[in-house]
C-alpha cells in the first residue's frame, strides 16, 4: 500500500502539483490509476494543490452554491500593491476616516534600527506611566518611596501603583507580591483570608495595579486590603456606526498545511459572493509557515514559503473584489516573531489583490467609526499557563483578562516574545468597540463592559499536536458582526449550510 501511495504522490509531484490527502485516499480505494490524468486536467492553471473537488464527476451531496456577487473578470496584477487607507479627520466625538476603513495605528513603519538594551527602561517606563494614568482616576495614590523612606503613613490606610516584579506564595498559603514603581520597591501581602485573595492569585508579572492597605509596624511589608487593575470604564458606551454595514472575521488559515480545509474554505469563498457583508478580516497565520515547529514538514503539502503566500494570495483573489480586506500576521507566518509583528513584505504581498489593506499585529482599525482591535494572540499561552483556571477551551476568558489588565501580553520573556521599544504598543487603549483574536483554534465570544471579544477560530482540523493534548479545535467557522447594532453571529461551513 506504501509503494502505491507514493507512485499516486510521485505522479502529482510529476506534475508539479501537491495532492491532497483525501485525493490519495480515493484513489488508494477507486484502483484506477487513469484517473490520476483526469484530476491533473481539472487542476486550474494557476492552482499548486489537486484537491477533492478536482476529481472527474465530485459532487457535494446538498450543497448548492450561492449566487454570484461582483467578481472582476480583469487578471490579477503580479505585483498587486495593498490599499492604503485615507487620512483621517475628527468630528468631536472620534476620528472619522474619509473613506470606510481607518487604521488608527498598525500600518507599516520603518524599522528603528535595533534594539538597545536601554530601550527596555524606557518600555517598561512607558507601561508604567500610561496604565498608572487609567488607575489614578479611580483614586489618589502615593510613591512607594513615601511608605519606604519616611514614617509619614506608617499606621494609614494608603494606596500604591506599581508594576508586579516578583510572585509567590507563602508557607501559609498567602500571596506575597513586590510592586515597583519608578521610585522603589515593596513587599506586599494578600492575605487568603481576604475577598482580594482571589483576584490575587490572578496576579502575573509586569502587569501594573493599585493597591490598598497599610503599611506593617516595621515598615517592611504591605498588607492588601483591595487591588484593582486599569480595566475597561464600567460607563464604558461602545460606539456604534450610524450607517449600514457588516464585517467577517476568520484567523488561522494555515494554507500548506495537510490539515488545511480546502473545501470549506471554498464554501465560504461562495458564501461570501452572497453575503452582505463589506470587510473581512484576518486575524493572522495565513499559512502553516516552515520550521515553526520540529517534524512540521511531516505535516506540509506545500513545503514552500512562497508557495504558501502564492496560494493564499490565490484563495483570497477569489474572494469578491468590492470587499476590503484587512489582513495581520500570526506567529506562523514569515516575519519577525516578537510583537509587534511588522505587516507581510512585498515579497509576499505582491501576490494579494488591491483590496488587501495589510496591517501590523497587533492592529487598532475602525470601520465605520467601529473600533476593532486586532491581535493574534501568542500571549494565550503565557496567560492560561499562570492564570489559575485558564483554559484553551475557553479563550474569551483570556480575552477578558487582557481587558482587564489594558495589556495584550504583560509578560516579558515568557513563551510571546516582545520587542522592546521607546513605547509599548501593546497597551489597550483606545478601547475598542471589538476584540478580535486567533491562536487557539477555538471560537469563543463574549461581551464584557461593552467591548465585544471575538476569538474566531481556525481553517485547519485537528493537527497532531492537538491530539496529543486532547484539544478539539472549533474550525471553519466565521464571525460577523452588524455594525449598526455590534450583534454577532457564527457561520459554520463544517457542515455544508451556514
């Protein structure tokens, strides 16, 4: 059976064309070795991959495709450059983009040259003194050096901001935490007796929070009588569009990969034609990427990086022209890993259409006057690994704690790397009207203090390393959202009907 499988993979590769599993498994079981031709004939010129849908006679059993919306009959340029969006202006109330789509910020940007470790004082400065702002409005705060080097307010009750440097728990089972703000550093005690205990053990380092309490009577501990992190504003009134109009939202393509859904994707592309809806967006990992992981081109059948973004660029030139289209790197596609991730480079941008606006991740763009934030959400896997409780089951969770916390990766040198600059970019501010990530492969939605959070899933089965953790990925699935009303609704095109 091995001899014909690879004769049937030999064939194909003949032809200079990959095959799908599911294609080698037909033919395994037809025995007819003449119909390897015909499939080679029904695979399109511009094509890389024989799919099931190219084999003589393939029917999908009750499905009927949609009718046709615009689709342009001119070629698609070589060298296609994205689509730059217009300037804004402001109307009093937020910025208004003269055109429909707005990228507050995200676009490309020139490079600054390198990274010098002084520029990790001034990040963390940064974070410091923007998330300080938000928690200020909620009360008055005192340096730490006024607890530390003065008796002033040995015996009050007081409250501190400072960044979380250090965790632990006690031998009594309490957490002790050291807060450091630009003046000094403290020892403070969330005893487990206490209602902020349970908040406490949520704690993970670099985020910043406030604390109330006092200070011990030698002036060597501070004892937590409440905390409270930057947050989202409980008055927080998401923005919604005065106008019509509908935004899709998908992440986790991953085209290359054997796990890849041809089909479904194509039964979406046909849904799309249908659909009332003007924008799409990508929330990162276009393709399956190589050497993102040990043994990955076991599980590739398109072992090209190019040839991966040229086949995407395929898939998405299909899609209807008069959508824009706003697409974000993930940690599987060829750029730089540590965020924030630039956009794609022309040497795989030129093989997209004019109406692909290419962003970095993360990405703040407003549609309508609806603020999306996009992230591709690496840092899931720093926050489920030191949140108690926190599950890739549940990523909306996540989502909230990010909220929380105005911070999309708090963590410094943890599994999501972060590239040190003057400013932190990861910072959650503006709020956004939507949240929208990817990474984990499960869908999960949310609606928290009137910021909607969107994880939308995969385009990819379950891989091998989800098997060996027993993880159900929820894929082929799209989001829309109404942005007159900010109401979602989930699209699965598993099934062959939405």
């Amino acid at each position: 059976m091995t001899g014909m499988r690879d004769e049937i993979i030999s064939k194909f590769l003949a032809a200079d064309l990959q095959v799908h599993p599911e294609v080698v498994l037909y033919l395994l079981e037809s025995d007819d070795p003449d119909l390897i031709d015909g499939i080679i004939a029904n695979v399109p010129p511009d094509a890389f991959v024989a799919l099931p849908a190219h084999i003589p006679g393939f029917k999908v059993e009750g499905f009927e495709p949609p009718r046709p919306r615009i689709k342009s009959e001119e070629p698609l340029p070589e060298t296609a450059e994205p689509a730059v969006p217009k300037k804004s202006e402001t109307d009093g109330e937020r910025f208004m983009p003269e055109g429909d789509v707005d990228v507050v910020y995200g676009l490309p940007a020139l490079g600054n040259g390198g990274v010098d470790f002084n520029d990790f004082v001034f990040y963390f400065r940064d974070r410091y003194e923007k998330l300080a702002r938000y928690l200020r409005k909620r009360g008055e705060a005192i340096p730490i050096s006024a607890l530390t080097q003065t008796d002033r307010y040995r015996q009050d009750d007081v409250s501190v901001i400072g960044m979380v440097s250090d965790l632990r728990n006690t031998a009594n089972g309490h957490r002790m935490a050291v807060l450091e703000d630009p003046t000094d550093s403290i020892n403070v005690l969330f005893n487990n007796k206490r209602d902020v205990f349970e908040e406490a053990e949520k704690l993970i380092p670099d985020e910043v929070v406030m604390v109330r309490g006092k200070l011990s009577s030698d002036g060597n501990l501070f004892f937590a009588d409440t905390m409270m992190r930057p947050d989202i504003p409980l008055n927080n009134a998401p923005f919604k569009s005065r106008t019509p109009g509908k935004a899709v939202f998908i992440s986790d393509v991953h085209v290359g990969s054997d796990t890849f859904l041809y089909d479904e994707w194509d039964r979406f592309s046909e849904w799309l034609h249908d659909c009332d809806a003007q924008y799409l967006l990508i929330a990162g990992d276009l393709v399956d990427g190589i050497g993102i992981y040990p043994d990955q081109d076991k599980e590739l059948i398109i072992a090209d990086i190019d040839r991966q973004y040229k086949e995407f660029g395929r898939m998405v030139s299909a899609l209807p022209r008069d959508m824009q289209i706003i697409i974000s790197p993930g940690n599987h596609d060829a750029i730089r890993g540590s965020e924030p991730q630039p956009p794609l480079p022309e040497r795989f941008s030129k093989y997209f259409p004019e109406n692909v606006v290419l962003v970095e991740n993360p990405a703040f763009v407003r549609l309508q006057g609806v603020g999306i934030l996009m992230y591709h959400g690496r840092s899931y896997d720093d926050l489920i690994s030191m949140i108690p409780g926190a599950s890739y089951t549940k990523p909306e969770d996540m989502m909230v704690e990010m909220l929380k916390r105005r911070h999309l990766a708090c963590t410094y040198g943890m599994r999501t790397p972060i590239l040190a600059a003057k400013e932190d970019n990861l910072i959650i501010d503006p709020v956004p009207e939507i949240l929208h990530t990817g990474h984990v492969h499960i869908c999960g939605v949310v609606n928290y203090r009137g910021v909607l959070c969107m994880n939308t899933g995969t385009w990819q089965s379950q891989t091998l390393f989800q098997k060996q953790m027993n993880i159900q990925p929820t894929p082929a699935r799209a989001m829309v959202v109404d942005l007159q009303t900010l109401e979602p609704k989930i699209f699965d095109f598993m099934d062959k009907a939405e």
